[in-house]
C-alpha cells in the first residue's frame, strides 16, 4: 500500500515522502535539510533515494546536504548539471527509461517547465499500484493507464488569475509565464477526463499558488468531477 506524506508543497519549497512499506523514497528536496531530517525522525538512512523534477530553488534546497548524508539523488543529466553535485551520489534519469529503486519502480517522463530538462515521474510497487508524480509543468503529455494514486499540480485557476491581473494585484506578465510554466485547474481537469480514473485512489493537489488558486473550490470541483477522494498537499 502506498502512503503519501507531504513535508511542504508551494512556490516556497516542496518535499514528499512516498513509501510501500518497503522502500522510502523523498520526491523533491526544496525544504530545509534540518526539516526533512525531522520529518523522517533523523532516520536517513530509511531513504532510499531523492527524486528531484528540475534545479528550480523550491526543488532542490537541500539536494547538496542529502548527497552528503549519504542519500542517493535521482534526476535528468540537465537537472544534474545545473545542481552540481558530488557525482558518486546521483544517478542520472532519462525520459522514459526505468529504473528500479528497492522495491519500486521509477518511470520518468518529460514534462514542460522553464527548467534544462525536468522530469516528472511514474512511481510502481510490486503490488501493482501506480503514482503519478507530475509538477511544474503548464502540460502532461502522455496518458496513463491503470493510475492508483495521483499527486499533481495545481497551481492557479485561470479565472481567479484574470480578475487578480484585472484587479492589478497580478501583474499581467505573470500569466505569460505561468501559461508556459505551471500546471491550472483547468489543465487538471483536462487531464482527468484524458486518463483513466477507474482504479484511482486518492488525488492530491500539489504547488498550489497563494494568490491565484482556491483550496475550497478546487477540492470541490475536482471531487465533482472524479468523485475521488481529493488532498491539497500541505503548504
Ligand atoms: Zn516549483
Ligand atoms: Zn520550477
């Protein structure tokens, strides 16, 4: 069985724990070193692996202190390049190459971000569930069938970051960038109705913006919508 935990999930820093009860991985590395530790309970060495999506600060703030405590870093050779760090604790990841990790399997993906080469990730246990690890991408461009557990990005919803630009509290060359950057409700939705959600379990909603993104209402409509059970991940 899969468990989520998240440590942090916003433009200030992201970090989750992924586990079957064999095998723990740490999805992201944007927090403190210190915090992880604690929310491990200083037990590093139960990690198996950092997976990091892209070199991006809310990412990979701790991706130096991990290596030196030992735990392996898994992300692009452009991800790597742009960390730089000691090259006996990474592997480097290819689009749609997988790689076994103790008891799961990794399947990265390419997803679009202004990053060198980010990833996103498709997570699987002996017992035939499967996680989809997508974030800081505007689109997913692949479907994925027979998906358990979800853990996507929701960063805006292009209706509150209108009125927010109309109402000048956004600037409005932040929607630029966010069109060809982030993941929105409506991008969601999208995707949601584009896979398959028979086995899915549970979905939770990661990196949500503050200003241009409603917890209340997202959880609403996508419940609406999937009729899943819906998290936002902690920020
Ligand atoms: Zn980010
Ligand atoms: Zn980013």
């Amino acid at each position: 069985m899969i468990e989520i935990k998240t440590l942090a999930s916003s433009s200030a820093g992201n970090a989750y724990t992924v586990t079957d009860g064999n095998t723990t991985l740490l999805l992201e590395a944007g927090i403190h070193f210190r915090d992880i530790q604690r929310a491990v309970g200083f037990r590093m060495s139960q990690i198996a692996g950092c997976l990091i999506s892209h070199e991006h600060g809310d990412h990979r703030k701790a991706a130096a202190d991990l290596a030196k405590a030992g735990v392996e870093i898994y992300a692009s050779q452009g991800t790597l390049g742009a960390l730089q760090l000691p090259r006996h604790r990474t592997t480097a990841l290819t689009a749609k190459k997988q790689v076994v990790i103790g008891s799961l399997t990794v399947l990265p993906f390419d997803v679009r971000h202004d990053a060198e080469e980010p990833l996103g990730f498709l997570l699987g246990n002996q017992a035939g569930e499967k996680l989809l690890f997508a974030t800081d991408t505007y689109y997913i461009p692949y479907r994925f069938p027979g998906l358990t557990h979800i853990m996507v990005e929701c960063n805006y919803s292009e209706a509150i970051l209108d009125s927010n630009i109309i109402d000048g509290r956004v600037p409005a060359i932040q929607k630029k960038r966010l069109q060809r950057s982030h993941f929105s409700l409506e991008n969601f939705k999208d995707f949601i109705r584009a896979n398959d959600m028979s086995k899915v379990q549970e979905i939770h909603l990661l990196h949500l913006s503050d200003r241009n993104s409603d917890e209340a209402a997202f959880k609403r409509e996508l419940q609406e919508l999937t009729g899943k059970p819906i998290y936002i991940a902690e920020r």
